[in-house]
C-alpha cells in the first residue's frame, strides 16, 4: 500500500474559507498528522534521547501533563515516553493493550492503569493518549482518544505517599520509545505529535489536541488556546533531516543542501550599496556552520538573478574568507580576504563583515571581516579598474550567487540569526562587533546593539518560523526572505547551541554583585520629587533571615542608603529611607513563598508617596493586593528619595559583610526601570516566563536602567541592556548550569528511514459525496499500486512519489462518478517535459493527459494546447483543469495562470476505476491531487493555487 495521506481540514481552512468549500479529494506525497511524519522504531532498537536532565526535572517538579499520538505495529506493551534512574522515574507507556503512566521519587509513588484494554495494534492503528501529573491533589488521570479512563483500582494513580513530589529529581534524561535508564521496554512502533505541558490539561483542552481524531500540529495553533502559555515542548517529528527537533522553541535554523537551497529577496534599493557615484557602507553577518569548508559558497549578496551583474558578494573558498565589491562588471572588482580561517565542518561560528564605503582602487582598506568577535582579514586584491559599486543589481541572496539566470556558489552548511546593517559597525570605539558575537552567547542581534549607534540595523533573520511559509520572516523590518524550492521542511534543523547560563548562584559566604556608578540607580532623585520606579526579579526563595535581593546604598554605612528589597519564604520587604536605616519606611505585602521555589517577582512604585497603595506587587504575573504590614516611622511622605548613594548592590546590605541578610541563593534575573510600568510594558515583565531573557521582553526600554540575566559564565555580572552598568563580581559566585533553551532529541538508531506516515484519521470535505470517497482514514481508499513489480518510489526528502517504467497508481476500492462540473490541481515534475502522463483515467479513457508535447490535453482530443512556459525537466508546477458540463470544455491554468480552453467534445459521465501512470522511460514525480466538484472561477484557481503554492512552497 503506497503511503498516500489526507491532510486535515485546518491546513485547508483557508481555502475552505475563502470558496465556501473545501475539496473532495487533498491527496498529498508527504505524510503523517496534517500530512506529514511520524518516527518508527521498527526493530526496537531505536529512541529519541533528552539531553538535559535537569531541563526534565524542571518539568516534573511542578504539575505537568505528556500528550502524544502513537501506535503498535507489533507486541501488546511499550514506554511510549519515559525517564528512570537515581531519584524515580517517570513512565508513559502501554502495558498489555492498556494505557499505563507512573510517577516514583525514589520508590515511592503511584501507577495509573486503564482498565480498558483499548490500545489496538496493527498499520495505521493510531491512539491519542494523555496522562496528567497533579501535584496538588497527587494524582494521575489518563486519556485515550479523548476520553478519560476509568483507572484500575488496584493501580489508581495516587502518589499521597509522596511528601513533595517538587523536590523530585531522576539521573537520566526521558527518552521515546523506550524507558532511559534500562532500554528493554521498546515501543515497537511510532510516535507523532509529542506534547509535555507545564500544567493539569482540563478536558475541553484535551478535546482541542484530538480535534476529531486528526490531531494539532505546532504551527496549527494561533496562539489563544487556554494550552498554549504552558507548553513545554513539542515534537512534530516531521523533519526527516532532524526528527527530534523540538517546534516550539528558538534557536532554530535552516540547512543549505550545496546545491539547490538557497533565499532571495527582489528589491530595487533597500539592498543596494552602490549608486553608480559613491558606495555606501554596510555591514552583514551572522551564525554559520558549515558542512564542507573547501568549494566555493555564497553568502551573501547582491547580484541580478536573470542576467549578469553583480554588486557584492560574500563568500566562502577554499578555507577563506570574502568580502567582494563589483563595478560595472564581474572583471572590476576589489576584495579582503581572511585565508585560511574555516578550517572545521559542523561548527558554529559568528562572521560579520563590514564596509565603510571608501570606495575606488583602495576599496579594501575600509573593509574589515569578523570572526567570533574578532578581525582576522589577513590578505586583500581585486582585478580590473574598480571605481564604485554598480547600481543596476535586483536580488539580494542568502545562500547562493546566480549569473545569466544560472544559480551557483550554493552554501553547503546552516545559518542562524543573520542581519543587515546600513552603516559600518563600530568594533573599535563601541565595540559593537564583540557585543554581536556576545562572548558566544546566542542572542538576535536587534535585541543586544541598538539602532541608532554607528550603524542602523535593517533586517535581523532568526529562521524560527516553524514553516516554510514563515522561517524567512524578517523580525525586524519587513524583508522577508522567499525560499527556493530546494529548502525544504526537513532543511528547518536546531540552531546555534545556547551557551547562556540559567543564574548565579550566591550561595557561598560573601557572594554579591555590586557597582560604584550608582546614578541611574536613583531614578533621578532630588530629594524633593519623588521618582517613581520598576524592580522586577526571578529568584529562588531562601528559608531563614531574608535576603537582600537589591539595596542602593552605601555597604559599610548605613546612612547613604536609599533603599532595599528582601525576601525569604517568609514574605517580601520593600524599604524606602532618606536618612538611612535609622530612620526609613516599608511595606510588606501580605503573602509568604515556598523555600526552594524559583518566583518572578515584580514591585511598581508611582511615587506619588501618600499611602500604601503607592506599591503594587504582582508574583508570577498575579496581582497582589493584600498589605500585611508597613513599618518604621512616620509617613510614607516622609521619605522623598535623595542622592548621595556610594553603590548599588545585588545579595547584600549594608553592614560587615556577610551581613545577616545575605541572599544565599539562585538569583536569575534583576531588571530596573526608572518609571512604574503600566499596561503592555508591565504584561510583558511581570507576565514573563521564568527562564525569560532580556531577548523575550517586548515592552519598551524607554527606562530601563540595567538587566541583569546572569547568563553569560565569563562575565556574570554583565549588563544585558546597553547602559553599560555591568557589576563586579565579588567573592566567588557559582555559575549556574547551561540554560539549554534548545530541547531537540538526540536521535540513537533513529534515522530518516524511520520517517513513516503519521495519523491519518478524520475526513477531508465528504459532504456531498459526489466522489463517494467518504472514508479517508486510512490507506484503503487511497491509490494502490498496480503491480509489484517496478512499485512507485516514495522519497520522503522530497515529499514526492517517483514513478518510472510503466509504473501505475490506480484506486481499486471506489468507482469514481465523474458527472458534472468539476476543477483539478496537479503538483508534479517530469523528467523530461514531453513524458506521457496520464493524470486521471476512467476505465482506461484518457480525462486529462499530460501528452508527448510536453501539453495538457483533455479526454478524446490528441490536438494539444498551446505550448506551457517553464515546463522544465525536474522542476515543480502546479496545473489546473477545469471541467464545464454545458460547455463541454476545459479550461487549463500554469501556476495559476491561464492558459487555454480545448473543447472535450463529449460529455464526461463515465464512472469507474481511476487510475493514474506514467509511460516507460521516464521519472515523474507527484506531490499532490486536488480535485473540487464545481467549476471554479479564474480567481478562486489564484487563491487555490497561492495556498498550495504556499503550503508546498513550488514557485
């Protein structure tokens, strides 16, 4: 049975949409839930690996849910999704027919088992199975398909025993398909759309995941599900190229294959350097890891896609390095070389190359070439007589060069976090180069350099869009890149590792982090007005005395300080003084914390200092409203902050140090504001995510004084924003661990061999029938193949089915009724453009024909159309036949254009067995059939053939 699968309504929602119908047949190449994959571990040796442990102890320390569709090709019990080692084990798993899911810390704890024996075995046989972990009531339910199951009372699910399931913490990462500390427990089958959630899903949300039994796919959600905010990770497993690549989360990049892939954008200016007169300086750059270091690969550039011509390129040789500027022709050109500097395969490595636009033979000399944050040009030359750059260029390209319309230089290897700037970034004076690269640590370039500086920045390329539609989006401007066809959803692979850090840990004795340039610390202070300010924090709560989160202030006086902020599991203390500690004033909202639990923590002050409703205080994006207490003397008007300040300070106060409120524990993230935040700045602050980064907040940063990530291990202390107000470190904080935001599986016998079809269950649009295709749930009523021998050829890379040698795809099980108007769409390529194919035959007569001529021709006429542009060997169209029953003819669009009518010259009412084959001899390659029972209009076939133009990514 040939691997044929229906997609689901919500890919073709738009259309539906759009036309008030949707097709009565969307039969596409590629596979799995909404068409596509799902990973198969046939022999019981394969698994998908986790590769933190303590990102996975994160999850199951709080209440947390695992969704995931599966099946069985074999046996009765499998680990569907499991961890176990030194501390527990979690397992989410089948136990002879019945859903099963455990949590143990140590060994204590509980098993849910189904008493339904319900987990059916064999091809296609897919189940949606869920268990939920509530930590609260100590509890696991379970669902299959959709429904909640009763449990076995001899295994209920309930882990009371458990004192505080928070603390727990297993030795070895989840692994698919098998449990990870003793691999003997394989599945036998295969796993699509797998789903951890930070949260108890409720069963309307559950319901949503089902979807009628055709499931969600990542980019399926719009982003207002009640799920979406706790998503912890999911895994589409529908790249071949990455099957472990988790779709949620940046960083992720795109594959360059070195041979077909590639971006562009056509643009008349906003990529254009040279004006015929003078050049103007630049600067581009970005993440690269490369596959092969010794052919010559592009880019970037700026050249004509059609004809010759070219502006700049920027290449890579042999080991070398380019920065290349033309004028007028490819023989006038200068160029800086940095040789023999890529010399390793599959590393990642940050380039920038910039260009001050000095122009004329010397043109080199105001070029520079950045690698990892620091100049490595070593060489220059050119040929010709260069004078400036040539201004009559219309492409800029990523990944591939092109002259005479004939694309080369194709980039063999990955780019991350690309960016363009019009100007000549400034490494001497500002630094900006060595920001950019970031010590190594990954972050988008239009959240770490300003705009405004030496250079402006005009587009900033991240690639996490999930979909070809999206991955070249430009997040800063609106550039957005076009892909080739050769850059396919397999090409969307994990991106740069992140090297940042999660915290600093200030639990050794004398630990703080402190700075002497203490004025943007006092928010504009006069000692008459009062400023209002913004104190947000993510910290671990320590047991005991309170620790000093932040102070401003003076360590060895207490006279000079103007204010604190502490907190234990005993509560939060807000301080405000003018005269010091002798005399000062503080609220306490009314509110204790868990020991050990990390909380995000933000503190507004309007400054209008006339009650106790000056201070809000929101705990994990909740309001607080509740004042337990104030403290000190006197009136909140009394204390109008002045300066005077020595330093301002992060886990201490003053007093000899260690004080006996030092702050001895996790601290993740400081951020300070001089103005109460309101509306859309405050969400994005006190809303956050708790392993959120200065790179996640989308307020302003009109007054934001410093942000403190603590994510960079060689300089903890670093000011994330660009105040420069980085902190000395003092006495010996403890880096934390990698930050990890990247949760792709690590593949172990896993391959894209094991790419198989996903779930295929739910109709497509069976509402009139007029096929009497009613049933697309499985392989049944799809194409067969005709013969054994010489079988279609399924190449999952390519999303596509090969036939050759007389091959034939015919469906044996319904008789077709072809009465009636009715619109075909065809996504296919050829071989060679005069192969004889027929795209639909009824009981062996011709309805549409692609004929020797390399013509669409329609039922009983030999005389062809008028000849198709771009019918080329092995490229990709998308063609269209519509059928009139009053006229009797049928119309033909090219890439929805149109292109002729022929006149059929009888009525179709055949019904039989449809079949599709392609003559001997010759390749011919299908993605897709899209069939509608009416006749659409010229602008419908435009709409139809833009959303599959879009979804398959062709032209």
């Amino acid at each position: 049975m040939f691997p044929f699968a229906t997609v689901a309504n919500r890919v073709l929602g738009k259309i539906k949409t759009i036309l008030g119908l949707g097709p009565k047949v969307f039969l596409r190449a590629d596979v799995g839930v909404n068409g596509k994959l799902a990973v198969d571990d046939f022999a019981g040796i394969g698994r998908m690996e986790g590769t933190s442990a303590s990102k996975d102890d994160e999850l199951i320390q709080s209440s947390f849910s695992i969704a995931c569709w599966f099946k069985r090709n074999s046996g009765t019990s499998g680990a569907i999704f499991a961890r176990e080692g030194t501390g527990g084990y979690v397992y989410f798993e089948v136990d002879n027919n019945r859903l099963k899911a455990r949590f143990f810390q140590g060994g204590t704890g509980a098993n849910a088992l189904s008493t339904s024996a319900n987990i059916t075995t064999g091809t296609n046989t897919y189940h949606f199975g869920v268990a939920t972990f509530d930590h609260t009531a100590k509890q696991i339910s379970l669902y299959v398909d959709g429904s909640l199951q009763t449990l076995d009372v001899t295994q209920n699910g309930d882990y009371s025993a458990i004192s505080d399931p928070s603390t727990t913490t297993i030795s070895n990462p989840f692994f698919t398909h098998n449990r990870s500390g003793t691999p003997t427990y394989p599945l036998l089958g295969a796993i699509d759309q797998l789903i951890c959630f930070e949260k108890v899903l409720s069963l309307p949300e559950i319901t949503e995941l089902y979807n009628g039994g055709s499931g969600l796919k990542y980019g399926d959600l719009t982003g207002s599900e009640t799920f979406y905010s706790s998503i912890n990770r999911w895994f589409d497993c529908d790249s071949p190229a990455n099957l472990g690549r988790e779709s949620s989360q940046p960083s992720h990049a795109v594959n360059f294959d070195g041979s077909a892939g590639s971006f562009k954008i056509s643009d008349t200016s906003t990529f254009s350097w040279g004006n015929g007169v003078n050049d103007l300086p630049f600067s581009m750059g970005g993440w690269f890891k490369f596959d092969d270091v010794t052919t010559s690969q592009c880019l970037f550039g700026r050249i004509n896609d059609a004809s010759s011509g070219t502006q700049y390129l920027v290449l890579l040789d042999n080991n070398d390095l380019y920065l290349r500027v033309y004028d007028t022709s490819t023989s006038n050109f200068r160029h800086l070389i940095a040789n023999n500097v890529i010399n390793t395969v599959g590393e990642w490595v940050h380039l920038v190359f910039t260009y001050d636009g000095t122009g004329g033979a010397t043109a080199e000399t105001g070029m520079e070439i950045y690698l990892n944050g620091v100049a490595v040009s070593n060489a220059s030359g050119g040929a010709g007589t260069y004078s400036t750059m040539t201004a009559s260029v219309d492409t800029f390209c990523l990944g591939y060069s092109a002259g005479a319309g004939v694309d080369t230089l194709f980039l063999n290897g990955a780019i991350d976090e690309a960016f363009v700037y019009s100007g000549e970034l400034d490494e001497t004076t500002h630094g900006e180069i060595s920001t950019l690269y970031n010590g190594g640590i990954v972050a988008p370039a239009r959240t770490i350099l300003p705009t405004g500086n030496s250079a402006t920045i005009i587009s900033d390329w991240s690639f996490d869009g999930q979909t070809l539609a999206t991955v070249g989006y430009d997040a800063h401007g609106s550039n957005d890149l076009t892909p080739s066809v050769g850059i396919t959803e397999g090409d969307l692979v994990a991106g740069v590792v992140d090297a940042r850090t999660q915290y600093a840990d200030l639990a050794a004795s004398s630990a703080y982090f402190s700075t002497t340039n203490v004025v943007p610390f006092e928010f504009g202070a006069d000692g008459v007005t009062q400023p209002s300010f913004t104190i947000n924090f993510i910290a671990k709560i320590q047991s005991g005395n309170s620790g000093a989160i932040c102070y401003c202030g003076e360590i060895t006086n207490s006279t000079n300080s103007k204010y604190l902020v502490r907190i234990s599991s005993g509560g939060l203390f807000v301080y405000l003084t003018n005269n010091g500690f002798s005399d000062y004033w503080g609220v306490q909202p009314n509110t204790t914390f868990t020991a050990g639990q990390v909380y995000n923590i933000t503190i507004t002050y309007d400054g209008t200092n006339d009650s106790l409703n000056d201070f809000t205080f929101y705990i994990d994006g909740t309001l607080w409203s509740g004042i337990l207490n104030d403290f000190g003397g006197g009136n909140p008007q009394d204390y109008i902050l002045n300066t005077g300040a020595v330093e301002f300070v992060i886990g201490e106060q003053y007093g000899t140090i260690p004080t006996a409120f030092e702050y001895t524990e996790e601290i993740h993230k400081v951020a300070i504001f001089n103005t109460e935040l309101t509306g859309a700045d405050l969400n994005a602050i006190k809303d956050a995510s708790l392993n959120s980064t200065i790179a996640d907040y989308t307020g302003s940063k009109t007054n934001l004084v410093a942000w403190y990530d603590f994510e960079n291990s060689a300089d903890l202390g670093k000011d994330s924003h660009t105040g420069g107000l980085d902190l000395t470190i003092n006495g010996t904080p403890t880096v934390g661990p990698a930050r990890d935001t990247g949760l792709d599986l690590f593949e172990n016998n896993i391959t894209s061999a094991n790419a198989v079809e996903g779930i295929v269950t739910g109709q497509v649009i069976n509402d009139e029938n007029v096929f009497q295709w009613t049933d697309l749930s499985g392989f049944d009523n799809h194409f067969t193949q005709a013969t054994v021998a010489n079988q279609p050829i399924y190449n999952a890379v390519d999303g596509a089915v090969s036939l050759t040698a007389n091959n034939q795809l015919l469906v044996s099980t319904d008789s077709f009724d072809i009465t009636g108007d009715h619109t075909f769409f065809f996504i296919f390529s050829s071989s060679d453009i005069t192969v004889a194919v027929d795209f639909f035959r009824i009981n062996n007569q011709d309805l549409i024909r692609n004929n020797n001529t390399g013509r669409l021709r329609s039922q009983g006429y030999t005389t062809a159309l008028n000849q198709l542009t771009n019918n080329d060997a092995n490229i990709y169209t998308i063609r269209a036949a519509a059928y009139e029953l009053a006229t009797q003819e049928m119309d033909f669009y090219h890439n929805g254009s149109f292109d002729g009518t022929r006149l059929v010259g009888a009525v179709i009412s055949t019904s039989g067995t449809l079949s599709l084959e392609v003559e001997n001899g010759y390749t011919f390659n299908l993605k897709a059939i899209v069939a509608y029972d009416k006749l659409l209009s010229v602008s419908e076939i435009e709409t139809v053939y833009n959303e599959l133009n879009g979804i398959f990514n062709i032209v």
